[in-house]
C-alpha cells in the first residue's frame, strides 16, 4: 500500500513538471512570438512562468505535502525506498532539464531576439532538483554503503544499548547490497557470533531491529534455566550483581567467542517459549537473541532471520536522547 502511494506520487510529481515545461512553456513561447508578430510591446513580465503554472506550483505543494505525511508516517525499510524515489525523480528531472528542456528555452530566446531573457532562466522545479539531486546521491550511497545512524526503541538489548541510544551502523561489513531491493553485489565479510546487529526479522520485513547474534548456519542453539548453549558447548557465564529493587533481576557477563558482554536475566520469571529453547540453526540463516533476555522478542519467538535480511554491523553510540530531554553524549563510545 505504503508503496504504490510512493510511486504514484513520483509519478504525478514528474508529470505535472513535465506538463509545466511542455506545454506550458510552449503556450507561452507562442504568446510571446505573437505579440512580437503584431508589433505589441513584450511586456516586462511576459518571459516569467506562464498562466498555467499558477495552478501547477499549488498542485505541487499539495504533493510535498503528502510526501512529508508519509515519509513522518513511514517505517525503517520504507523510508530507504522513499531515499532511493526521491533521488531518481530528481535526477531524471535535473537531467532531462539540463539536456533538453533548457537548450529548447535558449534556441526560443534566440528565435524572439532575447525579446525576454528571463525565458531562459532556470525554471524553480529544476532548479530545486539540481541542487538537491546531488546531496540526495551522497545521502544515499552513504546511507546504503558505508554507514547508517539508528536509534533505540525497546530495551531489548538492556544494559549494552538504552532506549533513547543513538547509534552508528556499518553496511560495509557483511557487504554491499543494492537499497530496497536488498540484493548483494559485492561479498565483504561474515556475521561473526557476538556482533551485534541490525536486520529485518522475518515477522516484520520493514521495521529494524537489533539483537546480538548467537547463532550461525549449522549451529545447535540451545538455551535452559537461563542459560546459553551452542553446540553443547555453555557460554560462560559470570554473575556481577543482583539488581534492586527488581530484585530477581541479574547482571550479569556472557562469553561468546571472542566476545564478552553483559546480558540481564529475570531470574524469578519463566516462560515455556523463552526459556525452553532447542533448535539447529538452518543454511544462510541466523540465531539473535537480546542481552536483555527475559525482556526481548527474538529469535526464540519469530525464528530464524535470513542472511539476505540483514542490514549491517552496529560498533558505536554517538549520542543518547530520550524524549522530552537534553541530549547527552555520556555513553559515546564503541558497542561491545
């Protein structure tokens, strides 16, 4: 639904540019040459945008409109779409400006004896789309390839990552992929057990959502009485402190491989799902589970997240901000 609304937006936005410059233009070159034909004074004002475009600009601001509407009610993967339309309608314009419309505006200048230079000019639209065509470009190869911000809805991953955390992602390490269409181009690197990672869950293709990754193609998963076993091997685990006043919460550190961090386990709380998990994890498919694990909605309930789902390598918070506060950069620093 969300994006056949974006199309068809993309769709009118270019056609009623392409309406303005085609037509109206043409009406008003022809206005122009008429009243030179008659011998009529080329009034001042004659060479600026025609009658017709009037109505077309107000059109317009009705389609930006709708533009910002969707784009304040859109989700995570949508928003890449809105991204990748929002480039090529104004790169298609800027273009088809560049090379068509406006060597059509000056052979008509000439052809009235630069009876208006203003006929010539760059017309608003296209002007617009040239200057924004290119910081969209960077925007969206920086955003696709190298690295994307995020911030922290849930306290799912609780106490690596808070609500209100605002963190960078690296798209470079698993590899390139095309935007929206999520295809992979260039092969950099694995997942390795114990990232922690941004991905699509197979529950909702459209929403982000950040887990550690405990589980790699092939792997046996299994986790009892709040523990983490993976090929019958537990991951070590170290108990730091019990935490009030929710006093059956624990803190403490788990080892995944190289990988040590903290995790937090509601230890008087037990649920059939969560806590009884045993499961082989299947070719080019992942295992995440949250550090805050008797309060994260992961892998154990939705299962397994495909290798093509997965968005890019979380390694640093820049910022913490929670509604209706002062930003505060106190938890900058490297994502263990």
């Amino acid at each position: 639904m969300v994006n056949t609304a974006l199309l068809v937006l993309v769709v009118l936005t270019l056609v009623v540019w392409l309406v303005q410059e085609a037509i109206g233009r043409r009406q008003q070159h022809w206005r122009i040459a008429q009243q030179i034909e008659h011998g009529a004074a080329v009034l001042p004002d004659t060479g600026a945008e025609p009658l017709w475009s009037a109505w077309s600009y107000k059109v317009l601001i009705a389609l930006w409109i709708l533009w910002v509407v969707l784009v304040v009610r859109l989700k995570d993967g949508d928003f890449a779409l809105v991204l990748v339309l929002l480039t090529l309608l104004t790169g298609v314009i800027a273009a088809l400006d560049r090379w068509g419309f406006e060597r059509a505006r000056k052979s008509a200048a000439m052809n009235l004896h630069g009876a208006n230079a203003a006929f010539v000019a760059e017309r608003p639209i296209a002007e617009y789309s040239r200057s924004f065509f290119p910081v969209l470009a960077v925007v969206l190869i920086l955003r696709s390839f190298v690295v994307e911000p995020f911030q922290i809805p849930s306290s799912s991953m609780v106490p690596t990552l808070e609500v209100g955390d605002y963190i960078l992602v690296n798209k470079f390490s698993y590899g390139l992929r095309v935007p929206v269409l999520k295809t992979k181009i260039l092969d950099v690197g694995k997942p390795q057990r114990g990232d922690v990672v941004v991905f699509y869950p197979p529950h909702k293709k459209n929403v982000y959502f950040i887990k550690r990754l405990v589980g790699l193609p092939g792997d046996h998963i299994q986790y009892r009485h709040k523990v983490l076993y993976i090929n019958g091997d537990k991951a070590e685990q170290t108990f730091l402190a019990r935490l009030l006043p929710m006093q059956g919460t624990e803190l403490a550190s788990e080892k995944l491989g190289p990988v040590e961090h903290n995790i937090h386990k509601q230890m008087d709380s037990y649920n059939e799902i969560a806590d009884n998990v045993d499961v082989v994890v299947e070719p080019g498919h992942y295992f995440f589970m949250g550090d805050n694990r008797d309060n994260s909605a992961d892998s154990r309930f939705w299962g397994q997240v495909p290798e093509q789902e997965i968005v890019g390598k979380a390694f640093a918070v820049w910022m913490h901000w929670e509604s209706l506060s002062i930003p505060s950069f106190d938890r900058v620093g490297k994502i263990h």
